[in-house]
C-alpha cells in the first residue's frame, strides 16, 4: 500500500474523515509539522500510530481539538490553565492537563497517565478535519519516531509512504516547529518542551515565571526523550566551520559553504527551515556541523532539537 496525496479540498476532507472513523491513519498538515492523525478513542487506531512511526509505548499523544467545547470534554482547565489557552489557541501550544473522566481520548494515547497533553491547532485544514470528524485527533509528527519531522507532505511519505492511508498536502509548514508543551504544578507553569511559541512570550501574557522541566523528572510529555529527532548522520553542534568531509548548516551572515537557515539571523526563519535543511544534508553526508544558533525566543527550541538530533544512546553524548 502507498498512500495517496491529495490536496486540501472539501471532498478530500470528508474522505480523510471516513478514513479515520474505519481506524485508519492519515497524515495532515498543521502549522507547526505534519502530523499523523489517528481517531484518539479508538486504541486500535493509536496503536496503529505507534506500530507505524516505531514509537516507545512510555511516550504519550497530542490529542488534538476543534473548539472549546471538544478541550473542555477532555481535560480540567485550572484558571490559569485557561488563561493560557485563551492568550495561545488555536495555535502552537499544546497544554498538559488533568484528563476529564469520561473523555474520549483512549488510555493508550495518554500513555497511562492521568494527564492529557491537548491543543487546538490553528491551521485551516487541521481545524477542518476535525470539526468533520466530530471527536479529538491524536497526530504526533508524521515520521518514523527519532527521525527528522516533517514540515512539507513529501517528507511525510519519504518516512510513511507505505504505512499510511492518506496525506493531506497543505504546503509547507507555516511554524516548522513542534509546539511549545506546558504543564502546571499548581499556579507555576512548567515548560515541558520548548517549542513553537518562545517561552518568555507565554511568561510575558502569564505575567509569572516558568520553571524548566527537568531532564531527570519522568516523561509527562511527547519529546522528552533524549535521542528524537534525529538524522542518520552525526551531528557536531556550536560549529564555526565544517570540517572535510562534513555537512554544514549554517546561521546569519557568516556561511561557510552548505545550507543556511537564515542568512539574515531571522530565528523564526530558521525555525520554519531547520527539519527541512537536515533532511537534505542528512541524504548527502554521514556527519554534519551545525553554526551556534542563539538561545533567545525560538532559538531555545531549536537549540533543543538539535541537542537531541544529536544525542547517541550508544555513547550518552552528544
């Protein structure tokens, strides 16, 4: 089976519902990367999810909402909590929250967790699919798990071509980041995984400071896993120049040969770039060098990607 590319259309839309109501899967396209979507109640379907992208049991689903009323039915909104998500949705966001008893989102999706990580998603067609389909979405990114995500749908069948059912093509990614993850310890936010919404603006509507989940604490949320995102080949990061024979993935004005994620400096630039450029370089080299990225606004989840694009489970390092 290769699944089919189909543009965002009406018909296409409805044909994507159907064919996640008979627990198929199908990738669409959001404004942060490409995800996998699947019916979040029906745990056959999720575990369908995780047989195609090879992904841990232990590491939980975004499920993903259309309005209001479909986060409400799922998860309990502290104040706070809502004040969050009235400041961010739709958009890149994604809120760790205490599961609703009687929400549909299966126990598979939540990884057996009592929390649910949700979010409403602001691209047109995500929001779409899901109002036609009436219930949550489960869509983690639309590849092969630890691989480089998706931002465009040829990326998506480069992973997933003859795992899949259908991909919704929506051009390329708006954000090109996975969405900023936050979770609450009372009234303190906790940043679960930086992402597309830069962490100081959330502090900054929140008008309170966020604590940094801690890589020791145990995994509530997608993304926590040391060794994700990762290129086939070696990367060598804070990098001023290639050595022979590497790749390199340049940033700002300085640009020594390779590919540049923003010759301008322009972080949401690179940010929308980043997925896509390690792609490219990973089909030609077996090691890569990446120029320092700075840890300001979007740059902390782009330094976060590539620390783990970087991470090798056989030598605990980088």
């Amino acid at each position: 089976m290769t699944a089919a590319i189909a543009p965002i259309l009406p018909e296409t839309i409805a044909l994507a519902a159907d064919i996640l109501n008979d627990g198929g899967l199908i990738a669409m396209p959001t404004e942060t990367v490409y995800g996998l979507a699947a019916d979040a109640a029906n745990a056959e379907a999720v575990a369908r999810i995780y047989e195609a992208k090879g992904r841990p049991r232990f590491n939980p689903l975004i499920a993903h909402v259309s309005s209001w009323a479909m986060a409400e039915a799922e998860a309990d909104f502290s104040p706070l909590a809502r004040q969050c998500a009235e400041a961010f949705w739709p958009g890149a966001l994604t809120l760790v929250l205490p599961a609703k008893a009687g929400g549909r989102v299966s126990d598979l999706a939540r990884a057996g967790l009592d929390t649910i990580a949700i979010r409403w998603p602001a691209h047109h067609a995500a929001a779409a699919l899901i109002t036609v389909f009436g219930r949550p979405l489960v869509a983690p990114s639309a590849n092969l798990s630890g691989h480089v995500s998706p931002t465009r749908a040829d990326h998506v069948m480069a992973d997933l071509g003859d795992r899949i059912d259908l991909v919704l093509d929506g051009g390329p990614c708006e954000v090109g980041m996975e969405s900023t993850i936050l979770g609450f310890d009372g009234d303190t936010p906790v940043l679960l995984r930086p992402g597309g919404i830069p962490t100081g603006l959330i502090a900054e509507k929140l008008g309170r400071e966020i604590r940094v989940h801690s890589p020791e604490d145990a995994i509530n949320a997608p993304g926590q896993i040391k060794s994700h995102y990762s290129p086939k080949a070696r990367l060598r990061l804070n990098s001023d120049a290639p050595e022979d024979g590497e790749g390199y993935l340049a940033f700002g004005p300085h640009n020594p040969g390779g590919l540049n994620l923003s010759p301008g400096g322009d972080l949401v630039e690179a940010a929308t770039k980043l997925f896509a450029m390690l792609r490219a370089l990973d089909q030609r080299f077996e090691r890569i060098a990446v120029a320092p990225i700075p840890e300001h606004g979007l740059g902390e989840a782009i330094n976060d990607r590539l620390k783990r694009a970087a991470y090798r489970a056989d030598d605990g390092a980088a």
